[in-house]
C-alpha cells in the first residue's frame, strides 16, 4: 500500500521529479487549452483600445481601490 505523504512533501517530490516550474507548466497548459482569445487573455485590441491583459491590469487596479474604500 502507498503511504500517504502531506500536502508540503507531495509538492516537494513532484517538484523534484518533473523540475521547479511543473506547476507554472502545466497552468500554462490550462490556460492555453482551453481557449485564449476569449476574456483577460485575448491578444486582440478590444473596443477601449486595450488587449486583454491590459484590461486585466485596470480591472485589477479598480477592484482594489474599491477594497480600500470599503475597508476605511
């Protein structure tokens, strides 16, 4: 039977066997499957003249400001 180990040494061993960036790699290859043009990851110029990471920078940005507000 295989023993099994807690949550910190899984992710070391697997780190250890498939190299430091596994999970960066295998998000990465989430993300591209599924479909890229669509949302925050969409290269394409949109109607405010943003791609899509750069709408994700802004949205970002007014999401904390309202935080800060809501908290003081």
């Amino acid at each position: 039977m295989v023993e099994k180990q807690s949550k910190p040494n899984r992710v070391e061993s697997l780190k250890a066997k498939y190299g430091e960036d596994y999970f960066k790699r295998i998000g990465s290859r989430g993300g591209k499957k599924s479909n890229p043009n669509k949302g925050f990851g969409c290269p394409v110029t949109g109607k405010g003249g943003l791609t899509g990471p750069e709408r994700a920078v802004k949205s970002g940005q007014k999401s904390r400001r309202t935080k800060r507000k809501k908290e003081e």
